[in-house]
C-alpha cells in the first residue's frame, strides 16, 4: 500500500514536470544560423500601384572568407502589391528565415509619404507584432536603393548606424527629433495631433544627413520643417535636450533645459493658446568684435526663438497640422464628434509664444557687462 | 498535513486573491473596460472594485454561519438539496467555463505575442499542471501560491513601473467627466469576471479560521492590485492615446512593446511579462478546478476524489482544445455574465433566508 502511495506521488511529479517541458516553446526554435535579420528595412512607391522593399542584413564575419565580398551586409529588394505582400515574395526566395523582429529602423520613401500615407504601409506591423513597435521610422528623400547599398562609413552594423544617429545617448539631438513606429501609429489614430517624422537625405561623407521634419496631415505628408525650425517643436513639446544656438549678435549659446507652459482656451470661437519658454542656457562663445552682456544676448536669444516660433505656427496651421498636440489640451471642451473638425480649427487658432531666457552661467571665462 | 484540519491565514488568502488578480487582469480586462462608454475609465474599474468587495462580504457573510463547513456544505445546511441544486449547478457551469476561458485566453496570448508556431495542445499544458495541483488540496495551491506569487507580483509591478515612460497626460479623456453612460455598456457588466475572484474560493472557506472575515483579504488584494490594473488600462491610453489603444487586442502588451530605453537589459518586455503571468494563471486553474471538483462531490457524494481530478482536468483540456477563435472567447466571457452576477448575489439569498428560518425558530 504504502508503495504504491510513492508511485502515485512520483506519477504526480512526472505528470508536471513533462508539460512543464512541453511548455519552453522549443516548436518555435529557429537557430540563429538559420535567420536572416533584418536591420533596416526600406519602403518605398514602385508605381501606381505597387511598393518596393529593400531590407539590410548584417552578415557574421566567417574565419573562411566567404560570404559577400568585404561587406558586412547584404541588401536584398523585392517588388509587390503591399509591403506585407513584398516581403512574403522576398521570403520565397530567401535560404533562411527571414527574421524583422531585431528591425532597428524603417525608411519610407518621401514620395510615398506624400501620396499615399504611412499607416497603411506599415498596417502589417501592428497586427503580425512581427517587427518591434518601438523600431525608428524615417522618411528618405532620394534613391533609396543607393542608401541600402552603401557601406556605413563609421563602421557599426547596419540598423545600429541608424539607431545610433537618432539615439539621444549617441549621435541623436533635438532637431533629429526620434520618432518611434508606435508614435505614428498612435497619431494616425488621433485626430487632435499630426505625426512629425525625420526627412534624411543621402550624405557625402556619413550615410545620411537630416534634411529637417515631415509633418503630416490626413496621415500624408504635408510640408517640412527645416532643422532650426524642429528645436520650436522641441521646446513646446518638453522633448528638449541640450542644443547649441548661434544669436543674431554673434554669440553661441547653449540651451541646458527648457520648460514650456501651455495654456489654451477659446478667444472669439476660435482656439486660444498662449505658450510660455523658459529657457536655461550657458554662454559657448561670444563675439569679441562686439561684446554683449548678458541681458542683451538673453534678449536676443527670446527674440529669435520667438521669430522661429512664429513661422513654424505659420507654416503647420497653413496645413492644419498640429504636430504640437495642441488639439489633445481641448479634449474637454470639444465632443468626440468635434474631434474632426480640430484641423480647421487650429488653422484659425490664434497662438503666441513668449520666451523667458536665462544664462546659468557664462563658462570658465568672465564675461565683462 | 491532514488538507481538511489545514488552517489559512489571511495572508494565504491574500496571495491567492493576488494570483487571481494577477491571472485574470491582463487579456481581457483593458480591451473591455477601454470599450466601455464615458471617457472616465477610473469609474467603471473603482465602481467594479467597490461591487467586488461587496460581493466578498456577502460571501464571507454566508461562510460564516457555518464556519468549518465549505460554500456548498452552508448552502446545503441552510437551503436544503434544492438550494444545493441552485447554487452548486450554476456554479460548475461557472467554473468549467471559467477555466476553459482562462486557459484558452493565455494560449493565445502567448501564441500571438511569443510562441507563434507552437500548436495550442502544448500550450494547454497548463491545465494537467494545474490538475495535478488542484489534487494536491488546498494545502499544495497555498503553498506554490506563496512562491508563484512571490516570483508573479514583483514582476508584474516592476513592469507596470517601467510602463510608466513616454506618458502624455493629454492624451487622456477629460479626467473629471462624471457621466455614468459605464452602466449602459455591456462591456462594463462583462469586465466583472476580474472581481469574483472570491467566487474561486467555495472550497477553500472551511479552512478560514474566521470565514466572516474573508473579505477583508480580498478587500485587501483588491486595493493593493488597484495601481496595477489601472496602469493596464491607463499606460496604454497615457501612452498610445484613446484611439489607437482601443484599436489594439492587448493594449497593455502593446504598451510594453514600446518601451525602449538604453539600459534596459531585458529586451522582450511582453516574453518575460507573459511567461510570468501564466504561473498565475496556473494557479487560479487550479484553484477554480478544486472548488469545481469540490462543488460536483457536493452534489454527487459517491464520486471518488481522483477520478474526479482526472475527469474535470480532462474534460477542461478538451473543452479548451474546441474553442475555435478569440472572438469566441469574447462572446463567452459575456454570456456567463448572468450566471456570474447570480452567483454572487446568491449568498444574499441565503442570508435572507437564514434569518427568515431563524425568526420562524424564535416565534415557534
């Protein structure tokens, strides 16, 4: 009796340790010999009707020497109806697996942008979760295939290089403004705020340079804004990081840290809104033909921040892009129904921005008022 | 330990009300309460929350005019064979369809997030775990309770924790809406399947030391799982706005699929969030499978105690196999709302006609 007791308890135990095993998701097992991943993938408009992919894979170095020539890539392109419908071309002729979920950036062609949106290009993302969501997204001006075919001159792996150029922690600063997909994704869904993507274009010595930022209406692009322009996007929006700004007299200035208060309402049935900057910064350089003191570069820092501020309003509300998220501050005072209409109604909104600068300090060197 | 001299503290209590939380919260709670009318969604979770403590005490109340005896056992000592009929019927249906559900939800959660290609009669493994557990009695489901929610809980608020970057409090519907359109939404009624986890425990009532008070770990585990649940439904929504949340299956993974930042060492966030979340789900199994073998032995006394596990393990694993889609999984979550609402009002009955039949003692 008592023996048979044990059997049972050791039958129980068996019993939980075999689903247990069967549960470690072993079915799923691709070996990393046997995927190709995907580091960037590219999309662009074929035709008409149809896109063109181009995706990137880092090749591992073989001891052998085989392999694609000196790269350390391989760049592969295919047509089709859909980019989903591309990419499952590309996997019919591909030896191994073809793998998107280690995708660091996505390039969609500007003309594509333009015409037929990102979303519905990029559908396929969300529903399958087969790339990763927080993947940076770009828009490229130019050949693309020529961008896909050069080697990175810095040397990183390729999809490292682009997330490296836009990484706050590397290469990236405000005016490259990282977007990631599930931002686009969020804003397509939000009829109160427009996306604000990077425009690249092709670069003679690195691999690409930032030409400025798309901004968007009816999930297609709009118009752009240039470099300059994006730090007002910056500071509004509090995504600010350490940036460097030449004043009209000659000094540079560095600006630490920013703080943007928004305050909005209704003047005349149109949108009110009122920003308000304060702006910490310390002194570069100073001009030495004309020494300024420091209130006056303070003032001259408000003053073209300011002006910078009053063409980037102009420009967006001319398309009824709120890439500012004005739109989301009024969600109390418009009905769900009303949300529609919020382009129009940022097109009338009367906007001002007043920036209040302050120099921390002045560096190592004195500087005489 | 002898399982039916075995004494709960209400810590033991609290950890299974923390793994049942854990375990129902997360696959479809946000889709629910995020399809729900009004914009305020911190009013239908606070409005489930006060009807679930609610309902635990009523609970706790008919536990306790038997203490020593279990949820079926009082009803039956109160009601008679009929009551035992009308509670312990609908409740196996209950439960059955509960477990199923569960356990089905978390398969394809983890074929869609995870493990894309491995067929779902491996990811039902959970269910013979949980059997086996579940025959163990109660003094095996509280102590892998103790260590499943050890590893489960900790886990589960760390990652609530990092979901709190890239949060846009703009992007929420006004905070201050007061309107209670909730209570017209179908989705709301079918969200209550997160609050009966004391249903879970008609088995585990005579091993309370003061069955009265059963309702305060639950009101207890309620409170303390409240940021987390409302961070499944509010990081989503602070995060991918109102619109693009409610277009997502499982905002909360979602959410967790955008969280990028450089020192993370964990890059799939959702793996190592699912894979946690499925020992809890482990456990409410087994503890639904306990109270369900428990309410068939009420209702068939003859029925041998192993045999019963097998059956009801085997039966569970069947019927989870047969559910053909997740819409499927949507619908039934809905049509067991009557049932679920029934059973947790049903103790009131009970305690109404305790106290009739007490009074008739005292006038006689």
């Amino acid at each position: 009796m008592k023996g048979r007791k044990k059997l049972m308890r050791w039958l129980a135990v068996l019993g939980m340790l075999v689903p247990l095993s069967l549960l470690q998701g072993c079915w799923d097992i691709r070996d990393i010999d046997n995927r190709m991943l995907v580091a960037v993938l590219g999309i662009a408009r074929e035709d008409d009707q149809g896109v063109k992919i181009w995706v990137r894979f880092p090749l591992p170095h073989s001891p052998l020497g085989i392999g694609n020539g000196d790269k350390d890539f391989l760049t592969a392109s295919q047509r089709g109806d859909t980019a989903s419908d591309a990419l499952d071309k590309l996997r019919a002729r591909m030896p191994k697996y073809l793998d998107l979920s280690q995708t660091r950036g996505i390039f969609v062609d500007r003309g594509l942008a333009e015409e037929k949106g990102v979303y519905d290009c990029l559908d396929f993302v969300v529903r399958d979760r087969m790339l990763p969501i927080n993947a940076i997204l770009a828009l490229i001006e130019g050949d693309m295939g020529q961008l896909f075919q050069r080697p990175n001159p810095s040397g990183e792996l390729s999809g490292v290089y682009t997330r490296l150029f836009f990484e706050n922690y590397a290469g990236g600063t405000p005016q490259k403004n990282k977007v990631a997909l599930w931002e686009v994704f969020s804003r397509h869904y939000n009829p109160l705020q427009q996306s604000l993507v990077p425009l690249l274009v092709k670069d003679e010595s690195f691999q690409f340079n930032l030409k400025g930022n798309a901004f968007f209406g009816n999930d297609k692009m709009v118009g752009w804004l240039t470099p300059e322009e994006t730090l007002i996007y910056e500071l509004v929006a509090d995504r600010m990081s350490p940036f460097e700004i030449e004043t009209a007299g000659g000094a540079n200035v560095k600006v630490e840290a920013s703080r943007a208060q928004i305050r909005t309402g209704w003047a005349s049935g149109k949108p009110d809104i009122r920003i308000r900057i304060r702006v910490t910064m310390k002194l570069m350089d100073s001009s030495h033909a004309s020494p300024m003191s420091t209130r006056t570069i303070e003032e001259e820092v408000n003053k073209l921040l300011e002006e910078r501020a009053v063409r980037v309003f102009a420009k967006t509300q001319a398309k009824g892009s709120d890439v500012f998220g004005f739109g989301n501050r009024y969600r109390s005072s418009l009905t769900a129904g009303q949300y529609k209409e919020w382009a129009d109604l940022y097109k009338r909104a009367s906007i001002t921005l007043k920036v209040e600068s302050n120099m921390r300090n002045v560096g190592l060197k004195l500087l005489r008022d | 330990m002898n399982d039916s001299k075995l004494r709960l503290s209400d810590a033991q209590y609290f950890i299974l009300q923390l793994a049942v939380f854990g375990a129902t919260s997360y696959f479809l709670y946000p889709y629910l309460i995020l399809h729900t009318d009004g914009g305020s969604y911190w009013m239908p979770i606070a409005t489930g929350l006060l009807a679930g403590i609610l309902g635990a005490r009523l609970f706790s109340g008919m536990m306790a005019q038997y203490p020593g005896l279990d949820a079926f056992a009082s009803v039956k000592r109160v009601l008679g064979w009929p009551g035992l009929l009308l509670f312990a019927l609908p409740y196996s249906w209950y439960a059955w369809r509960a477990m199923t559900m569960i356990a089905r939800a978390h398969a394809e959660i983890v074929s869609m997030t995870i493990l894309h290609t491995t067929p779902l009669w491996i990811l039902h493994c959970t269910i013979p775990i949980a059997t086996l557990l579940a025959a163990g009695g109660v003094a095996s489901i509280a102590r892998a309770a103790a260590v499943f929610v050890m590893v489960g809980i900790p886990v589960t608020v760390g990652i609530t924790l990092l979901g709190l970057s890239n949060l846009d409090f703009t992007l929420h519907e006004p905070w201050r809406a007061t309107d209670f359109s909730f209570l017209g939404s179908k989705t709301f009624y079918t969200s209550s399947f997160v609050w009966v986890g004391f249903l879970y425990l008609c088995s585990c009532g005579h091993h309370a030391r003061s069955p009265g008070k059963l309702w305060r770990p639950y009101a207890v585990a309620a409170l303390c799982f409240f940021p987390a649940l409302a961070g499944a439904i509010y990081l989503p929504v602070l995060t991918f706005g109102v619109g693009f949340a409610k277009a997502l299956t499982f905002p909360f993974l979602s959410k967790l699929d955008s969280i990028s930042h450089y020192w993370l060492v964990v890059e799939n966030l959702t793996a190592v969030f699912v894979s946690v979340v499925i020992l809890l789900v482990i456990l409410t199994l087994s503890l639904l499978l306990h109270s369900l073998v428990s309410a068939l032995r009420a209702l068939l006394p003859f029925l041998p105690s192993r045999f019963s596990y097998i059956a009801v393990g085997a039966g569970t694993y069947v019927s989870a196999q047969l559910i053909p889609s997740w819409e499927w999984i949507e619908k039934g979550i809905w049509a067991d709302t009557p049932v679920r609402i029934y059973l947790v009002l049903f103790p009131s009955v009970v305690w109404l006609w305790s106290r009739l039949a007490s009074g008739r003692r005292q006038r006689a």
